[in-house]
C-alpha cells in the first residue's frame, strides 16, 4: 500500500442556520466553491489529475438529493472528465470521504482525489420534507435508532452521570478556546472567503430583504459567554434535562473540501504536504447512547496502528455534546490540555458532513505549529457509531 498525504484542506466560514449568511446559499455551491479554492491555492497541479471528487452529507434530501459531489464538480473549475460521488455516515461523512479517497489511492487505483462533505442546515426552509418512512421491524425492536440526537445527550449525561455543571464548564471552554484561536490568526487559513446572498427579515415588521454579504469568518462564536449564563438556559431536549443550547454543537452551514494524493505524485509537483493519512475505522454501540461512539473506535484505531493512546499528540473528537465529550474524554483518559484545543462544534458550529474534514485541515495545522506527530479525529455518529481517523504531521 502507497503513502497517501493531505496536501491542503480549506473550508467556508460557518453560518449560523436559518438566520446566517448562507441561508440562501446551496450546498453544492459552497463545495464547489472550495474545489475552486484548493486548485488555486496549488496551481501547480493541472486539474485534469483529479481523478475522483467524494462529498460527505448527512442530509439527502431537497437541494441536497441526488449526486451532490458530481453536481459540484461540474459547477467547479474542474474538467468533466473528474468523477464524484456523494455519501452519508451523518456526522463522520467528512471523515469517512477522506478514508475512502485515501484508500483510493492507497490501492493504486488514484492518484490524486479530493474529498470532504457539506450541509446546508438552512435548506430545510426552503424544501417540503415529505414524509419518513421509518423501518417498521425497527420502529417495534429498536426504536432508539430513531431517536433525536439531543435526546441520546441526555442518555449518556444520566447514564454516566455527567453534571450539568461539568457540561457549563466544558462549553465555556469550547468558546473560550475557540475565541483564543482566532485571535492568534489560527482559523482565519482554514477559510476560504465567499460571497453570498444573506435573507435578512425584520424580526418587528416581518418584511424580507436580500444583503449581499462575504463569508470570510465563522459567525457562531460567543466570546462573551460566562458560566453564569450557561447556567441560566433551559433545558434543550428534555424538561429536566441537562443539555442546554450552550453545551451543544451549534446548528451552522458550510462546507470543507480536502486535497488527497499519492506521497509520489505529491513529491514529483513539488507540493509540501501538510499531513499522512495512517488510518481509519468505525465501531458501532447502543443508538441511545450514540455520543460513546469514540469509546469504542479509538482503540481499534490504534490497534490496527500498532500505536498506544501516549503516542498521540492532539485529539479533536467532534464536540456534538458537553455530555459525550466530557465522557469520551474521561473514560479513556485524555489530557484535557491536547483535546479539542481549539474548541470545537459547540463553539463553532457543525454542519454536520463537513466537520470531520474541517477537524482533520485543524488537528494537521496544529501538529505543524507544535512540531508533533500523531493526531486523531473522531467523533459519535447518529445510529449508534463511532468513527476514528489517524493523522501524522508530514
């Protein structure tokens, strides 16, 4: 098996739903828009070698039915001739299209692939959802499979008595570290800016406007929260519960693309590498505690490795939820000090198939600057999974 590396990975800035700047932006748009912006960003690869474009989305309906990634591929600078394909393992589909570019390659049957995901939360507005037809055999045997992700938070807060206190003081966190970040300059090369037509309604008249707008930033960050705040909100899912809207992943638009190829073929462009791809599984657990998912992934991840957990320098497991980060963190004994260090999803937004490969252009980014090798990016995944993706710096 072939060496595959990441050359590059950009994404949009993230939107907030319904209300955002891209609430009129389609999600094909916003992934072509990043195939453009990775050809630019590495002239010196002619787009005829894209071989094969894959595209993560949790959500296939309305804008988003049918071949997504082809769909962006022909609205993209790059040449009929590349291929696309369009696929769904809900919150890992950004990381589950990088595997699968990856393995591409690694096979020898690519060279060079460009894979990532998108979701247009917002879209929901704008198409009439129709009826789900849910599995009936499913719906008597095992029902928690249909269960709404916020109730699977509460699940695993009870079961594995997360506080609601501890949940308060990890979503602080995620804003604080996340606000640090952009300060540093950190996120600002991960985005690509775009311009977008925003719908804007007045919230006392009700009258709509349209406002041209550029995305060059994410718009879901609360620098100024406090605990005391956090503490004030309502319960999200569930009377009593625990999740609140300020420990949870906030709903977000966007999309984030990633350059996949033989370490070759990379060699002979002269492009410098920004990771290698080492590896990728998934494992499966209960629906209704979902959020464990990483638990179960993580060690077969470095198994098949042959690496143990101190060999690993940086984690970003998806921030979905306080309660399964907070859970996953200490069931397998992660420094909080290499975890997330940049916040996550609660802080910045998850559109839920572009977060894997947006974490993956992160935690590479972050191993350069600290000069480390190993990181992981996993997360839980509605259903009942886990998936897990192994990096090295290059």
């Amino acid at each position: 098996m072939r060496d595959v590396v990441i050359v590059d990975s950009v994404r949009t800035g993230l939107a907030k739903a319904f209300r955002g700047s891209f609430n009129l932006t389609r999600a094909d748009d916003m992934v072509a828009h990043c195939i453009d912006a990775l050809l630019d960003r590495n002239s010196v690869l002619d787009p005829a070698e894209v071989e094969d474009v894959v595209v993560g989305s949790a959500s296939h309906v309305g804008e988003q039915d049918g071949n997504l990634a082809r769909l962006a591929v022909v609205l993209s600078a790059l040449p009929i001739t590349a291929g696309g394909m369009t696929i769904n393992r809900f919150c890992s589909s950004g990381l589950q299209s990088i595997a699968l570019a990856a393995n591409q390659i690694a096979s020898g049957q690519s060279e060079v692939v460009m894979a990532g995901g998108t979701d247009s939360t917002s879209m929901r507005t704008r198409i009439d959802p129709g009826k789900a037809e849910q599995n009936p055999i499913l719906l008597e045997e095992k029902p928690d499979i249909f269960m709404a992700m916020g109730n699977t938070a509460e699940v695993v807060a009870r079961r594995y008595q997360v506080s609601r206190e501890a949940q308060d003081e990890y979503g602080l966190q995620s804003q604080k570290r996340y606000a640090a970040a952009v300060e540093k300059g950190f996120i600002a090369e991960e985005i690509v800016p775009m311009a977008a037509t925003m719908l804007k309604v007045d919230k006392q008249t009700g009258e709509e406007s349209r406002e041209e707008v550029v995305v060059d930033r994410d718009e879901c960050n609360r620098p100024e929260t406090t605990i005391e705040g956090l503490a004030s909100l309502p319960p999200a899912f569930e009377e009593d519960g625990t999740v609140t809207a300020g420990n949870a992943s906030q709903l977000a638009d966007g999309a984030s693309m990633t350059l996949l190829m033989s370490a070759d073929r990379a060699s002979t462009l002269g492009l410098e590498p920004i990771g290698i791809f080492r590896g990728f599984t998934v494992a499966g657990c209960e629906p209704d505690e979902m959020g464990i998912g990483p638990v179960l992934a993580i060690p077969r991840l470095l198994s098949n490795a042959g690496l143990n957990q101190d060999d690993i320098d940086l984690w970003e497991l998806n921030e979905a939820f306080a309660s399964q980060c907070l859970y996953c963190r200490d069931e397998l004994g992660i420094n909080n000090e290499i975890y997330n260090v940049h916040g996550g999803s609660i802080s910045i937004g998850h559109p839920f198939g572009m977060t894997g490969s947006r974490m993956t252009g992160l935690i590479l980014r972050e191993l350069k600057r600290r000069k480390k090798r190993y990181g992981v990016v996993t997360m839980c995944i509605g259903g009942g999974q886990g998936a897990a993706g192994l990096f090295e710096s290059a």
